[in-house]
C-alpha cells in the first residue's frame, strides 16, 4: 500500500515521503496512529502543492538573503569601545555587538550565531567579517574598531 509519511519513522522514511508500505503495517500501525495518510489523488495534491508552496518559500530566502547580501558587503561598520593606550580593547567585540549594531545602524536583522568570529576582536583596527547568511550566501563586513 502506498501512504505519504506524516512524520518521519526510523527505519521507514522521513516526513512527506511517499512509500510502499505492507498492508498491514499501514492499516493496523501508521494509519490509526496519523503517522501516514493514503496516497490517493486529493493527498498527493495536497503533497504537491505544499512542496510548491516550500520551494516558493525557500526561492524567496534567497532572494532576501542576496539583497541583505549585496547591502553588506557595501558597509563599513565603525563600533566605538573604550581602549588602552597600545590599541587594546577591555574586553572585546563580539558577534552579538556586531549584531546589535547592524540592526540599530542599518536595520539589518542578522543572527549572532551566522556571523564567523574566530575569536572576538581585541584591537583596534579594521576587520574583515564573514556573515553567512543562507546556504552558499554569505557577505564580507568591514568592522572597523575605533577608541572613543
């Protein structure tokens, strides 16, 4: 019998797969439980469009993140921190200042996990960040550490 798979089921497939599954198994364990619907012509339609509809969504991310893309790479982000006399930094710049800023700056929502710190900047001086933000999208920062 072939169903559409609800949620994914080790062993079995993962979620909105289509497989072959013995009458049984199907009957007695994965249809009473909502763990897969019948692959008749109304459920393969309504599997149809949700993939179209995943697929448009999905096109649409990239699009965005190109744009955020293409606006970042234009930016020099200047960040003001209190420093020694030698250019140290006390404490440093992380990826959630850099964050920060970009939103109240640019109004550019970026996550601090997607932006590729090594190590938090601890000098003054202009830095080179990476900001990925979508598979195979990401955008070079210019964080330009500045003493006050």
């Amino acid at each position: 019998m072939k169903v559409i798979l609800l949620e994914d089921i080790k062993g079995v497939g993962k979620k909105d797969q289509i497989i072959n599954a013995s009458d049984g198994y199907a009957r007695n364990f994965l249809l009473p439980k909502k763990k897969a619907v019948e692959a008749n012509n109304e459920n393969l339609a309504k599997l149809k469009s949700k993939n179209e509809s995943k697929a448009y969504k999905k096109e649409m991310d990239i699009q965005e993140a190109k744009k955020i893309a293409e606006k970042i790479d234009k930016i020099t982000l200047i960040i003001k921190v209190k420093a020694g006399e030698n250019g140290k930094i006390f404490g440093g710049v992380t990826s959630k200042e850099i964050a920060e800023s970009l939103k109240k700056e640019y109004d550019i929502d970026v996550d601090k996990k997607k932006i590729l710190l090594s190590d938090n900047i601890k000098n003054i001086g202009r830095f080179s960040v990476e900001i990925k933000l979508y598979e195979g999208i990401s955008a070079k920062l210019i964080v330009s550490v500045v003493s006050e």
